[in-house]
C-alpha cells in the first residue's frame, strides 16, 4: 500500500469518530423521543376526556425536584470532562462519581414514584380514575424509555470512570460518555412539560 | 458557533446556564398554575422547552463551540423529520370534533 493510501483525510467536522458517531446516535434517538411524544400528543389531543391525575403535591414537586437533579448532574459532568480534558483524573473520576450518583438518586426518585403510581392501580392498561387506559400506556412508555436512557448512562459513566482512572480510557471518552448524558437532560425538558405539566390538575 | 472550533466555556459559564435552565422550569411551573387554556399551555411550556433545549446543545453539550458544518450536518435533518409528524395533527383534532361533535 502507498504512503499517499496510508494519509488519513483530516475529519471536516474537527472531532474524533466517537464523538461524531454519538452526535449521530443522537440525533437517531432524538428522532425517536420525537416520534413517541408526537404520538402521546396524538392520543391527548384526540381523546376528550382525558385524565389530569397530577396535583402539586407530590408529583409535581417531585417531578421539579428530579429536573434539579438531572440538571445538576450534565454540570457535574461538566466539571468531569473539563478536569478529564486538564488531565485531572482523580478530579475527573471524582465528578463522574458524583454525576453517576445524580443519576442514581433520580432513578430512584422515578421509581419511588413509579411504585406509588401502580399501588394507586395505575399500570400500561388500567386507569384508576377511569379515564382513557392510554394515559398509562403513554406515561409509562415515554418516562419507561427516558429511565432506560438514564440507567444506560449511569452504567457507562461508571464503566467509564473506572477505565480513565486505570488509564485504558482518555478525556475523549469521557466527553463522548458527557455529551450521551447531555442528551438525557436534553429529552426531560420536554418530558418533564409535555408529561407531567400538561397533566397537572 | 464558529467556523473552527473555539475554546471552552469556563465553569462560572455553565453555573449561569445551570441557574438560567433552572429558572426556565420555575417558570414552566408557574405558567401551569396561572391555568391557561390547554392550548395557551402547551405552546408556552414548549417554547420554553424549545429554548432549554436550544441552550443545552450551545453549551452543556458545545455546539456552539464546534464548527459550523457539524451544526448544519446534525440538526436540520432532525428538524425537518419532527416537522414531518406534525401531518397526525389533523387527524387528532378530527377525532376530537368527532366526541365532541362540530
């Protein structure tokens, strides 16, 4: 093979492949968050009686309080990427830790408030207060999908985490795990409106 | 943006834009409770969502920072597919006069 084959074409974008196929895996599952919102506001828009099962307290109060919690976590991981990229590794894995347990503490918060939700009888096909069973299915789909996205990502900061303080991982990493985590905030400031507002009495 | 990739923000950055966002969803809350109509609701609270949005992939997620081209090679293309699925609205409202009658 000639020397001239062997010239990697400097990337037109000025980012590593990594980061790059995150921006695309991105954008495919904005698509997707997409799709499934637009669906439940196709069946809200279409059903008139619609149940608006969430008072101030607790749900809303705690929905604010997991918007807090994951906001605070993308700046966590913020400081993380920046110390990683400064080469602060311990400083680095230390604010990963701290965003993993962000988004450990609103996993919690999620589920704490998805058992209250089923021990009033609500599930994916039964409405407590006999409305559209649609309610459930919706919430429980789009929060559902959101929770995996949440979980997934705090599996991979702790992957992460644990490699770049080992050194196997670089700062690359950690900005490619830091702009996934950027996106689960980014999909729950329309979850949190369109899901929990919108459904407020 | 820029044409080329720029520095960084600097932590004092992202805590103002911590605070800005975390005011943006007090205000989402406090239109909720001012109980507009569900149509005046839903377009404030997604305005407001479209602009949180906005300030997360600037800066939380540096795009702004990055070159122009990975901007215009990304978010278009998503946009135009989320305007695509604005077809179904018609439908939805039709069914909705349907319940309710013309």
């Amino acid at each position: 093979m000639s020397q001239a084959a062997l010239t990697l074409e400097p990337s037109p974008f000025g980012i590593q492949s990594k980061k790059l196929a995150m921006w695309l895996f991105i954008m495919a599952d904005a698509a997707t968050f997409g799709a499934i919102l637009f669906g439940y506001g196709y069946l809200r828009v279409g059903t008139p009686d619609w149940s608006r099962p969430f008072a101030l307290t607790p749900t809303i109060v705690n929905a604010a309080i997991m918007t807090f919690v994951l906001l605070s976590s993308s700046v966590t991981m913020l400081l993380a990427v920046a110390a990683a990229q400064a080469g602060r590794t311990a400083s680095g894995v230390r604010w990963l830790g701290v965003t993993a347990l962000l988004g450990t503490l609103f996993a919690g918060l999620h589920l704490r408030e998805w058992f209250a939700m089923f021990h009033e009888g609500w599930s994916v096909s039964h409405n407590p207060l006999n409305g559209p069973v649609q309610f459930g299915a919706t919430f429980f789909g789009i929060t559902g999908l959101h929770l995996l996205h949440v979980i997934t990502g705090v599996v991979a900061i702790l992957v992460i985490a644990a490699g770049f303080r080992r050194g196997r991982f670089t700062a690359a990493h950690v900005e490619t795990t830091g702009l996934y985590w950027h996106f689960v905030d980014l999909v729950w400031m329309f979850v949190f409106p369109m899901v929990y507002l919108m459904n407020a009495r | 943006m820029t044409t080329e990739s720029a520095s960084r923000p600097t932590t004092r950055t992202y805590l103002v834009v911590w605070v800005a966002m975390l005011a943006i969803v007090a205000v989402e809350i406090a239109v909720t409770y001012a109980h507009p109509s569900p149509g005046r609701q839903l377009a404030a609270l997604l305005s407001l969502a479209v602009i949180e949005a906005a300030i997360a992939l600037a800066y939380f997620m540096h795009l702004r920072y990055e070159r122009a081209v990975l901007f215009w090679s990304l978010i278009p293309g998503v946009v135009f597919a989320l305007l695509m699925l604005d077809q179904i609205w018609p439908d939805a409202l039709r069914l909705i006069t349907m319940h309710h009658g013309p």
